[in-house]
C-alpha cells in the first residue's frame, strides 16, 4: 500500500433534497397522491379529478400549508419553482394539442338552429351586457383588468365544455351532443369577438397588436394551404389497419411546440400555437387517434394534475378575504356574466320546448368553467393585466363553476330515463302476421357472418317479414365529438369503415331473394363504455321487439374452445341488458351452424332447440323459436326441465302467475308436437343443477341452434348449484352452461331477456 500518494479525497455530504430532480420527484408525487386522495373521496359525488388537483393546489398554496417556511423552502423551494411551471406549461401545451385534434371543424357547418343559437348567444350578450355594466359602474377606468375578465368570463373553452361531458358520460346522449355543437359554435365565436374587441381598443399606439394578429392570420392561412394538405397525404400514403409512421407524428409534435416561439413573440399567447397546429391535424383514425393513443394517458394522468395544482398554489385566499371590499366589483361582474350566460343558453332551449330539466342541466354545462381560463387568468396575473386579488377571486370562481356544475348536471339529467318503455315492446307480444323489427350490433367483421346466418335461418316470409337496422359500433378515437350516420339505399358511403358491411348485407338481400326482409344501416362512432347509448336510442325510435349482440366471446374453428374474450365489450352487453327499452338476444355463433346444408325453398336445414325452464324470458324464446321453426326447414325440439319445486325470483317470492302461463305455453307445444312431425316435445324430471347439467352435455351435440330464456336472478331446483361454477353471470346460468367450454361443440346459441323497461 502506497502511503506516500499526496492524492486528497474530499467527500460532499448533501441532502438529496439539494437537487433539482429529487425535488422535483417529490413535488410530483405528493401533488400525485393528494389529488388521488381527494378524488377518491369526492368521485362518489360526481367531481372530477380536475377539481381534486384544484383542491391540493389551494391547500399546497400560501392559504393552508405554503404559509409554513418547511412547505415554501424545502418542498417548493423558490429556486425550484421554474422547473415545475415548465413542467405545468408542457402539460398545458400537449393538452391544449389533443384538444385541438380532437375537435371537428366541419360539425359547426352541421349543426343545427338550436346549437348556432346557443353558442352564439352565450358569448355575444354576456359580451355586450358586461362591457354595458362596466360603463356604467367604471366610468373613470379605476379597476384595472375588468374588461379582459368581462371577455374571459363570457367566452366557452370548447376543451372544458368536452372534458365534462366526457366525465359525465354524456357523449352520446341528445344532452351531450347538442353541448359539444354549441361549445364549439361558442368556442369560434369568442376568437371571433376577442380579436374584434383587441381591434376596437386598441390606441393609436397600440397598432402593433393589429399588426402581430394580422402575422398570426397569415401563419393560419399558411398552416390551411400546406400543413394541412401534407396530413392528408400521411393519411393516403397509410395501409389501412397500419399505423402512421413515427416520424410524422413527432415532426408535429415539434412544430406544436416551435410554434409557441412564434406566437409569444408576437404576443398572442403561446399557448395558442399548439392548439392551432392541432386543429389542422384530421380528426380520428389513424392520424389523430395515433397522437390521442400516445399522449393522452400521460397527459391526463400526471401532466394536467401537476399543471392544475401548480397553478393554483398561485391562489391566496386570505389576501382575498381581507380586501373583499375592493373586490366587490369583480365578483359583482363574474356573478352577472354567470347569469347572462346561463340565461343565454336557457332560454333558446326552452323556446325550442326542451324539457326544463334537460334546459337546466345544457345551461349549467355551458357555463362552466375549468383549467383552459385558469391558465388564460395565471398568464394575465404575470404580465399585470389582473391584480393578484382579482386572480384569487377568478380561481375560486373557477373552483366553485367546476364544483358545483357536474353535481348539479348529474342530479338533474339522467339519459337513462327516455328508455322507460310504457307499452310492450317483445316478440310475445307481436301479432302472428306482424313485422319483427330486429336491431343488430356489428363490433367486428366476424360479427357480419354470424348476423347473416342467424338471419338466414330466421328465413322471413311475406306471412312473417323481418324488417333489420344494422348498427356498426366503431370506437371513438382521436374525436371530441360522437358520430352518428344514416345510409340511405343507392347512395355513394362516405365512411369507409362501415363499407365492407354495408356491401356484406346489400348482398345478402340481393342473392337470398328476401323480398320479405329490409334492411337498414348506421353507423355509431363513439366511446365503448357509452355505446349502449346508441344502441337503445336506435331501437327506441325504430320501436324495434329484439336487439342482437354478438357474444363477446368467439368460436375456434380450428379447436372446440373459445378462444377470444374482449372485456369491454362484455360491459357493453351488461349496459344494453340493463337499458334496453325491448327485448334482447345474445347470439353466441357456432361452427355448426355456418355449415348446415342450404334448402332452396326455405333456407338452411338444421335442428333446433328451445330449452325450457320456465319463466318470461323462456316464454319469450319459445314464442322466437317457433316464429323461426315456422318460416324455416329446422326440426324443432322443446326439451322441458320440470321440477316439484317453484321457481323463485331474488326477492323469494314464488311466481305463480308464470307458473300458470308456462303451463299454458307447455301445453301448447305439446299439442302442436301431436300433429308436427317436424316438432318433438320431451320433458326431463330433475332434482337439481347437476342432472340438468348432465342432460344437457348428452344432448350438446345433437343440436345447431339453442334457444335459451337469461333468467337472470331466477332460482329454481333446476339450477341449483350451476351458479356456483358460472363464468360469464350475464348470460344467466342455462346461457353460461351452453356456452362454456365444457359443453360447447360447435352449437349456436341465443340466450333471450324478455322487454324489462
């Protein structure tokens, strides 16, 4: 060992805290967790995480915890507050992108009297009445900043409108529809009077604000005329089902974020670049949905908490409450422009005889306020457009509007309600020569085949004709705005998603010769979880007996097992059994069905059977059954499970009056079975689930199609014990045990729940 090396070793004994990124990660996580926390509490009464994050920003600030030198120095030490406001402004910039992107500049030509009302009024007259009040009350100009809150105050951010509704589940419903329109009928029509109004006051020598618009109209033209033709080519130049390629989407991320340069150079605000550069990037798949796929979970998750509860750490509420004297004529303008607005959106709804309540809650989501006009409020504070007072009284205003009006909203609208069905909308009901009107849901395109076969062996007759609506469910990506489309015969598609279908179903009627069959498309883009929305409201208007799902879960042809299981189509099942304003049918397609041989006269020939318990929902399949054992070649089979026990409902109320129908309808296919060949009644005693189970399993293969009542939450000897081994609980417990994988060989399945609503 050398002890003569001169060599000095000099240890640094610093807290990680020191540092810039471990502050940083700190800072993040405790906003991280305290908003969660908030939310975890508050989500229960319909508040938003956005308003969790204002909450721990307010608490982070000088009001609560910032007033404590441990909180100011060392967990937002001032040195580490520019990193952690780039980190909010990123946020800021991607959001704003997305925003953008998602936003459909052709809905506002289509949108109707109702919506250009509504978004025009709720900006122009809290516009002009605010500015009218502040002649009047601010005569020597005193209050500094009370024109830019007037404007901001009357403005709509279409971003915030399409965050709510998005939270509220509304997307597809009448409510949320016609509020995204108006929003972004609003939205253009703010840029519109902001621009007018910085012209009008604007002094002789403040022309230079004119002439840095007039630079930023020119870079939008400029955007019209190059960038925007250049994303229609990616799209072009992009197989369809492939991804775009990488390099195009981050050379527009990088130009969103250059051109906030431009734009601050020019003072207009930075935050305007990336929301313009958005808004020239085509909507949905594949170019917009591929930057909502990359950014939007961050973005949501992390930045947008971070950006809100930074921004509100700003927000000191003492300061406020000692000068609230000075402030009333602040708050005097943001309480009036609240009632102009709503009144405004109030108003049209009513003349147009909209339901009050619906009139109500479209008023409190127009007048909503959130995160877009905070940030605006933050930028105006900084530049000294706004008095720190007066930006504590917007922000609380902010946090009471984002509070109080999705509570508000989800008390007084529920869409659920316009599905109460008030006559009987099944197949029992219909007359033996009426029209079956039948809504199909298409998810993928092997959904096509198995609606076509099922169809097919439905065979319609002059006698008994089937009238089809076709409904393609897309998912909603990369668009703001739900899409709902109507085909009419003869007439060139526009989407070509739905293309392959609608040729798939034009051509069955044009080779099956179903004179006695119509058919009618649509097409419904939006988001999975509220697709259900779409689907009743169809069958509501077409006043449709039977909605038609594919079964979430497919049939291998190569192996006797299922092989694919999608989670979030299941849920849409569930939504649709629980709304359905008619009758519903889950169609689980086997293999055998496809390959039964064709009879010319009356479609496919293959053996039929009805499994019957008892009950309305086994009574309505059995009333399906022989409708299409009629108007087919099938050999029908009714296999009934009888029992000495009683059928009993979750409640444990016996039903005796179902238990008089069922014999009603036993006796009457036992009658039909004397004088039928094609028709075979047999009866099964059993004493509980396990022998009907094995009833069952004998008989699997001797069968293509089995019709089968849900019976949801109905107990009986029959079934006892079947539940305990059940995999899919939605199916009820007969429909779970037919399509297991134990049981299953190929046989088709439809399980039937009777109209509930």
């Amino acid at each position: 060992m050398d002890y003569h090396n001169n060599t000095k070793i000099i240890c640094y004994n610093h807290h990680f805290m020191e540092f810039s990124l471990p502050v940083l990660e700190v800072q993040i996580g405790l906003i991280f967790i305290m908003s969660h926390m908030f939310h975890f509490v508050l989500k229960r009464a319909g508040i938003s995480l956005i308003v969790s994050s204002m909450i721990t920003g307010i608490i982070l600030g000088p009001t609560f915890l910032g007033k404590y030198e441990f909180v100011r120095m060392k967990l937002f030490p001032p040195d580490s507050q520019a990193t952690l406001n780039l980190l909010s402004t990123l946020g800021t910039y991607i959001f704003l992108f997305l925003s953008a992107v998602k936003m459909d500049p052709g809905l506002v030509l289509k949108t109707g009297n109702k919506a250009m009302m509504i978004g025009i009024g709720s900006v122009i007259f809290p516009i002009l009445i605010g500015h009218g009040y502040r002649k009047i009350v601010d005569k020597n100009n005193i209050y500094r900043g009370d024109a830019d809150v007037i404007e901001l105050q009357s403005v709509t951010a279409f971003p915030v409108i399409s965050h709510l509704i998005d939270h509220l589940k509304l997307s597809n419903s009448e409510l949320g529809r016609l509020g995204l329109s108006s929003a972004l009928v609003a939205d253009m029509t703010g840029v519109v009077a902001s621009s007018i109004s910085s012209f009008i006051r604007a002094t002789p020598f403040g022309w230079n604000t004119v002439n840095n618009r007039l630079v930023i109209v020119v870079f939008i033209i400029a955007l019209a005329f190059t960038f925007k033709p250049l994303m229609l080519r990616v799209i072009r130049n992009t197989p369809a089902g492939k991804p775009v390629n990488s390099f195009w989407i981050w050379i527009t991320m990088a130009l969103a974020f250059l051109s906030t340069m431009l734009f601050f150079k020019f003072d207009q605000g930075s935050h305007l670049g990336p929301f313009i550069i958005g808004f020239f990037v085509p909507s949905g798949p594949p170019l917009g949905s591929a930057f909502i796929e990359k950014f939007e979970a961050m973005t949501l998750g992390i930045l947008l908490p971070v950006q809100i509860a930074t921004l509100m750490m700003r927000v000191d509420l003492i300061v406020v409450l000692t000068e609230y004297s000075e402030m009333y004529y602040y708050i005097s303008i943001i309480v009036l422009i609240f009632a102009v607005k709503f009144a405004a959106c109030l108003i049209p709804t009513m003349l147009s005889k909209m339901p009050l309540i619906d009139s109500l809650a479209l008023a409190f989501i127009m007048s909503c306020k959130g995160f877009i006009e905070l940030a605006i409020y933050v930028a105006m504070e900084e530049v000294g457009s706004i008095k720190k007072q007066v930006f504590g009284i917007a922000a609380l205003s902010i946090l009471i509007s984002s509070t109080v009006s999705p509570v508000l909203v989800t008390i007084l609208y529920n869409p659920s309600r316009k599905y109460a069905g008030y006559q009987a909308r099944n197949v029992s009901s219909l007359k033996p020569d009426s029209e079956l009107r039948i809504l199909t849901c298409i998810h993928k395109p092997e959904d096509v085949v198995s609606v076509i076969r099922f169809l097919e062996t439905s065979r319609s007759t002059k006698q008994n004709p089937i009238c089809v609506y076709v409904l393609h469910l897309i998912e909603l990506i990369g668009r703001a705005t739900p899409v709902f489309l109507t085909y009419q015969k003869n007439k060139p598609v526009s989407n070509l998603c739905s293309k392959n279908v609608i040729f798939s179903f034009n051509h069955y009627i044009r080779n099956y010769n179903t004179s006695a069959a119509s058919v009618n498309m649509f097409t419904a883009i939006s988001p999975t979880k509220l697709m259900y929305e779409d689907i009743c409201t169809l069958a509501l208007d077409k006043l449709t007996s039977l909605i038609l799902i594919p079964l979430h879960q497919k049939w291998s042809e190569i192996n006797p097992i299922i092989d694919t299981e999608n989670l979030r189509l299941r849920t849409l099942t569930c939504s649709v059994l629980e709304k359905a304003p008619c009758s519903v049918g889950i169609f689980f397609d086997g293999s055998k069905l496809r390959k039964t041989p064709m009879k010319a006269s009356k479609g496919p020939f293959f053996n039929l059977c009805m499994v019957f318990l008892g009950g309305r929902d086994d009574r309505e399949a059995l009333t399906l059954a022989k409708r299409i054992a009629n108007n087919s070649s099938a050999r029908f089979t009714v296999i009934y499970f009888s029992s000495d026990d009683n059928d009993r409902s979750v409640e444990g109320k016996i039903e005796w009056e179902d238990k008089i129908i069922d014999a009603r309808a036993i006796n009457d296919i036992k009658n039909c079975a004397r004088t039928n060949k094609f028709i075979d009644f047999q009866e099964h005693r059993v004493k509980d689930g396990a022998q009907t189970a094995l009833v069952i399993h004998s008989i699997a293969q001797d069968y293509d199609l089995f019709l089968i009542g849900r019976r949801y939450g109905v107990e009986s000897a029959q079934t006892i014990g079947l539940s305990q081994w059940s995999e899919d609980p939605e199916l009820g417990t007969m429909g779970d045990l037919l399509t297991s994988k134990e049981v299953c060989n190929g046989a088709s399945v439809l399980i039937v729940q009777q109209q509930r609503r």
